[in-house]
C-alpha cells in the first residue's frame, strides 16, 4: 500500500507528520508529503490514522 497527498489542499498543519513520522514528512514548500515506497506493515495503522484525521482529506491510501 502506498499513500499520497494532495499538494494543493493541504494545509500544512503537520497532523499527519505527528501522527505517522515514518510516512509523512514536509516538503521544502512546507506541505506534507509521503514516502515513495510501500508503507511499512508496522505503520500501516499510523498512515490510516494519519489519513482519517486529515482536516482537509487529502491524504489518500492505494493498493
């Protein structure tokens, strides 16, 4: 499984990042941004935590 975000609605408040370090990070443009690889089984949970809790949804998970 593999997470992305939507760098146009994001709103840079960092939810995700607290939520799931091992997946989310901010970018340069101080949006949040997701690892390129499979997410980890161990934060499996964490990312969709991290998705659920996204005030503005756009965090998606795939595969």
């Amino acid at each position: 499984m593999r997470a992305s975000v939507d760098q146009d609605g994001c709103i840079s408040c960092e939810l995700c990042v607290s939520v799931c370090p091992e997946v989310f990070s901010m970018n340069d443009d101080n949006k949040a941004q997701a690892i390129e690889d499979d997410i980890p089984e161990e934060s499996l949970q964490d990312a969709e935590d991290a998705r659920d809790g996204c005030p503005v949804s756009v965090i998606d998970l795939e595969g």
